[in-house]
C-alpha cells in the first residue's frame, strides 16, 4: 500500500441464527480497524451490494449447499465462509466444493479466524 493511503474498510455479513454468537465474533474482530460486522438475514444480504465477505452458519434444518448456491447465483463474487461446529471431513469438503474459500471452525484460536476475514476480502493474489 502506497504511504498515505487509508485502508478500505471491508465489510463482513454475518448470517447467523444466534445473536450471542455475533456479538462474540464481533467482539474478536474489535481491534481490527478495517473489518465492519454487521448482521444480516439471508434475505437482506440479496440487494445489499456493500458487502465483500459473508460469514455463514451452519444451520439445523438447512441446506448449506442450497443456500451457498443461492448466494453465488446471485453475486458470483461473493466470498463465502463457512463457520460452525462439528462439521465432518466430508461436510468441509463439500462446503469448499460449493465455493466456501477456506473452513474457519469456532474452536479456531482469534488470530486464526481473523486471517480468513482479510484473505477472502481481498481475493486471489495476483
């Protein structure tokens, strides 16, 4: 980055069914000045053009791959990540099948999980 030259702010959606959990991922990503979180339903995050990077949750009663699906179709460049708990080999592999970029499980240290968030928001390395 050139001297001079503010950051860009990149702003993550986080589709999740429990508000206690976002307050806890937002409260992880405090200290990064350059990451916005913001809740967002499924049916917000459609028209909302402002948003680089989702986190998605992994629902009960849900399929995940439908719903990633739905959101590439949507916005093909989309970054998705896929946050939940318990998730088999299989189930991470066909999340990253889908076009999920990288599996960030919540048992994942802090640092771990903010890595994702600025790799996936600022695309392949060219």
């Amino acid at each position: 980055m050139k001297a001079g030259a503010s950051k860009r702010t990149i702003r993550i959606a986080v589709v999740e069914s429990d508000p206690l959990r976002f307050i806890g991922l937002k409260s992880l990503f405090d200290t990064e000045t350059d990451l916005e979180l913001v809740s967002c339903s499924l049916a917000e995050l459609g028209p909302r053009k402002d948003i680089d990077l989702v986190l998605l949750g992994t629902r009960a009663g849900q399929n995940l791959f439908d719903v990633m699906a739905g959101l590439k179709a949507a916005r093909p460049d989309l970054r998705i990540i896929v946050t939940g708990s318990g998730a088999d080999d299989e189930t991470i592999l066909k999340a990253l099948a889908a076009g999920a970029k990288e599996p960030c499980r919540h048992d994942h240290a802090p640092g771990r999980r903010r890595r994702p968030g600025h790799a996936q928001a600022q695309g392949p390395e060219t």
